[in-house]
C-alpha cells in the first residue's frame, strides 16, 4: 500500500472529485491518501517547497512547479465563457481606465493572470484570503475584488454588481475555454502510478456526479457557503466532461493560458503533461 499525501480546496468541485476516493467509495487500488484541506493559495505556495505527493494547483502558478510536478489530464476545473468575476459595490464607468484599490485571492492564481493579461491597468492590488473580499469591499476597505469559487454565485446578496467575468473576456479573446485550476502529481511518483492516479481520479468523478445526494454531506462540510443550490449549481459549471475524459482542447488551453504571460513562451504542452 503506498499513501500519497493530498492537498485540495474545500470548494464543492474538488470534494465531488475526490469524495469517493478519501471516503473509499469506489477501489483505490494500491494508494491510501492522507489528505488535507487548504485554501488555494496556500496549496500553490506549498506546492512551492514541494509539499505533497498530489495537489490542486492555479494553472497559473504551473511554471512555477514544472520541474517537480505534472498537471493531471483528469479534474480540471474548466470554465466556458465564465471565470473569475470583478466585483464593486459601486460603478466603474471605464473598466480599462479603473485602477482603484482591488483585492485578489492570491498572487499566483488564475484569477491574477487572467487580471494581468486581460486589464492589466489594474495595479493597485491586495492579496487576501478569497472568502474574505466580499466583506472587506462592504467595509469600505477596497474598491473592488477578484472573486472565485462560490462567491460568484452570492456576491449580489453583499450588494456587490458584477463589473466583468474574466472568462467571459477570455473566451472574447482566444474562443476557448477557461483551464482555472488543475490537480498535479510529482514526477518522482512514476509514469505508471500517475496513469493509475487519473483512471482514479476520472472514475471518483463519475461516481460523485452519480450519486451527488449521498457525497453532498462531504462536500457540505468543506464548504464555505452551505446552501445546497449553491453547491450544485458550482458543481455544475466546473465538473464536466472535460474533468472526466481528457481532450486535446483542454490541453490546448492550459498551453493558451499560461503563454499570455511572456515569461511562459518557452512552455510546451510536453512540459506540462508529459511525465514518461
């Protein structure tokens, strides 16, 4: 038995992923997981000193961890046409010239890049724990935030207006869809280990999707907002079949996203997914 030391978020998209796998719902084979539960920005910055065997990581922050790490084909949380959302509880008449007090989830997740290639004019920016935007925009401490994960679905209930969906602005931009977060494996584990991890990981998906009323006390319990409706309609726009089945355009996106940024155009698609 080898046991992986696994690192996700506590949105409702990695815990129906992952559900029937820490609560061996369905065989896992030779692996047992010790698993624990982070914020994503403290997953890429652990992921960072190489901190566990398998983890959720911002594509983003990929580059960052290339040599150690490969992104898995199986669970990507992929958007279309929808992303991260810039929200204010006031009215930004020129998005392109606004560059008021902005906070973000971290510095190295997708939602920032997204930010710095598409609006760079927005400079002025704080990192805090994502949870935590909404209110401090209520407080009158900034002027607008960078939300993701469940917030996009209750920011109006903070008085908050949507000024722009990133995803919206990307798939404008390229026609393709939004590769926000990813899981990785070190490279060290092996190509046949990690060819198991997918086939795991694809098959955990399936049988979240097919029985999510059972896996929904699970996902309750890791989740920042608790209305169910709001878990569902998460669950439904980041797991798909692009999380199940790997495809070529998936793959192409990673490539698209993280070639925005100049300091990425040496990539290639062998850097981020082989691991033979």
């Amino acid at each position: 038995m080898s046991t992986l030391s696994l690192a996700i978020s506590p949105c409702p998209n990695d815990t129906l992923i992952f559900e029937a796998i820490i609560n061996k719902k369905i065989p896992v084979g030779d692996f047992d997981f010790d698993a624990t539960f982070l914020d994503i920005e403290k997953l890429n910055n652990g992921l960072l000193s190489g901190k566990w065997d398998v983890a959720k990581v911002s594509v983003a922050a990929f580059p960052l961890i290339k040599n150690d790490y490969t992104i898995l084909k199986t669970g990507m949380a992929i958007g279309f046409g929808n992303g991260p959302l810039l929200v204010s509880n006031k009215s930004i008449d020129s998005l392109h010239d606004f560059n008021g007090k902005t906070l973000i989830p971290g510095i190295h997740t997708t939602a920032n890049l997204l930010l710095e290639s598409l609006l760079p004019n927005i400079t002025n920016k704080e990192e805090v724990i994502f949870n935590e935007i909404m209110p401090l925009i209520q407080n009158k401490k900034a002027d607008a935030g960078l939300i993701i994960h469940e917030s996009r679905f209750t920011f109006q209930n903070y008085g908050m207006k949507k000024i722009a969906d990133l995803g919206e602005l990307w798939h404008e931009k390229t026609s393709l869809p939004l590769p926000l977060g990813a899981f990785v494996a070190k490279r060290s584990l092996g190509f046949e280990k990690i060819s198991k991890l997918e086939t795991l990981i694809s098959d955990s998906i399936k049988h979240g999707l097919n029985n999510i009323n059972a896996a929904m006390p699970f996902i309750s319990s890791h989740a920042q907002e608790l209305d169910k409706k709001v878990i569902n309609k998460h669950i439904q726009l980041y797991v798909n079949d692009f999380s199940v089945t790997p495809q070529q355009i998936a793959q192409n996106s990673v490539l698209k996203l993280l070639h925005s940024m100049p300091k990425n155009h040496s990539l290639s698609l062998q850097d981020i997914f082989q691991y033979e």
